[in-house]
C-alpha cells in the first residue's frame, strides 16, 4: 500500500526542545538540592504532560524532592524560552515539509506536548502552513507508547494508518507508531536507538534530509509500476 501521509512527532524531531527540556530538568531538580543526570531526564522522552508529573511522582515518592514541584519549575523553564524567542527548528525539516507539499502528500503532526505548546511551536517556527491536521497526546486516553494520538492524527487526515508514515525520534514513540500498524522512521535525536527500536522502526536514519531521499525513490519505483 502506497504511502499517503506523513505523521510527525514534535519535540526533537521538528523543533530542538529536548535539549531545552533537558536544561530544564537540571535546572529545577538543583532548585530542590537534587542533581539529575542527562540520563534521568530522558526517562520521559516522549511521554504526555500527565504521564511526566506522574512518573516523577513516584520516582521520588520516597525522597525529599518533590517530582510535582519539580515538574512545574520544569515548565515554567521551558515556556519561558517557548513562548518569547520560540524553538529553534531541527536541520532539514523544511527542506521535507516543502517536499511533501510539493508531492501532495499529507501532513499532520501527532504529539504528546499540549495542544498549546505544539501551536505556538509551529506558529513560532514558521511551520504551520505546511500541516493540514494536529493531534495532541492530551487529546487521547493512553499516550505513547501506545497508538493513539497517531490513529488520531491519521482520523482527521482521512487516511488509513497503515497509509501513513511516522517520523519519531524515542523509544516510545517508535513502539507507538508501529502499534497503529504504520511505516516508521526513526531519526534519533537525544536516545540512542536500542534493540526494540531497531526491530520496530522500518528504517533508522541520521537525520530528516534522509528521509526525503528514501521517499524520492519509493516514488520514482511506484512511477514505474
């Protein structure tokens, strides 16, 4: 089956705010006397906002950082740069959204960030006019690692998941898009690709511009069927 839609996720695959929300972390765990690791703050790559404040909740149910607070000063942090300055955009990934519009395909970004932060994101970065559809993790009952925010996305593109592409940068989020029955590419950004990732993901590339040279020539082989 043809390919006939793009889904993307957001954070550290369109726009650099892993790296930020990383910062982030350091920065409000210290304000608590706590010194957390790189590692640490990658445990939630790619959970939704509620799955964050609860994982950091129990992570220190039984210290004397409080995961709630912690959370709160982490976004506080992030809005901060979010909404004034805005994300800085990720290498290529205009250069491919050019491409799919000029090769009618269609677009829709799926993430678990908030429906507010994926807008100002998008409308920051001079990217929303190429999405036709958004879906937020806050908008389904389970976020990723399971299916749904893509099977959202891909509802209100019209399309079939297995019509889709995926475009992921976590563990989670390639778990999720393989769940929905989709092609997935990973393009790693902050975590390095494991076992699970690499029997998941249909291809794990360097970076987005990878990706239009692959879809380039699946074309180019559908044209001569």
């Amino acid at each position: 089956m043809s390919i006939k839609a793009v889904l993307f996720d957001m954070d550290g695959l369109m726009v650099d705010t892993e790296s930020l929300a990383t910062e982030a972390f350091i920065h409000s765990a210290k304000k608590q006397g706590y010194d957390m690791t790189r590692e640490e703050t990658l445990l939630v790559l790619g959970f939704t906002t509620e799955s964050i404040y609860e994982f950091w909740e129990q992570y220190f149910k039984d210290s004397e950082v409080s995961g709630k607070q912690l959370v709160d000063d982490h976004y506080k942090f992030i809005e901060n740069v979010l909404f004034t300055t805005g994300p800085k955009k990720m290498p290529f990934i205009e250069e491919l959204l050019i491409y799919l519009k000029e090769n009618n395909y269609k677009v829709a970004v799926a993430s678990s960030s908030n429906m507010n932060h994926i807008l100002n994101n998008m409308n920051k970065t001079g990217l929303q006019k190429y999405i036709d559809e958004f879906a937020s993790g806050a908008e389904v009952e389970n976020g990723k690692p399971a299916p749904d925010v893509f099977l959202l996305a891909a509802e209100r593109l019209g399309v079939k998941p297995e019509e889709c592409l995926i475009l992921e940068d976590s563990k989670a989020g390639v778990i999720a898009g393989s769940s929905a029955g989709a092609k997935v590419i990973m393009v790693p950004d902050m975590f390095e690709p494991d076992e699970v990732c690499k029997e998941k993901a249909y291809k794990i590339v360097e970076n987005l511009g990878e990706v239009i040279k692959l879809l380039d020539v699946s074309n180019k082989i559908i044209d001569m069927i």
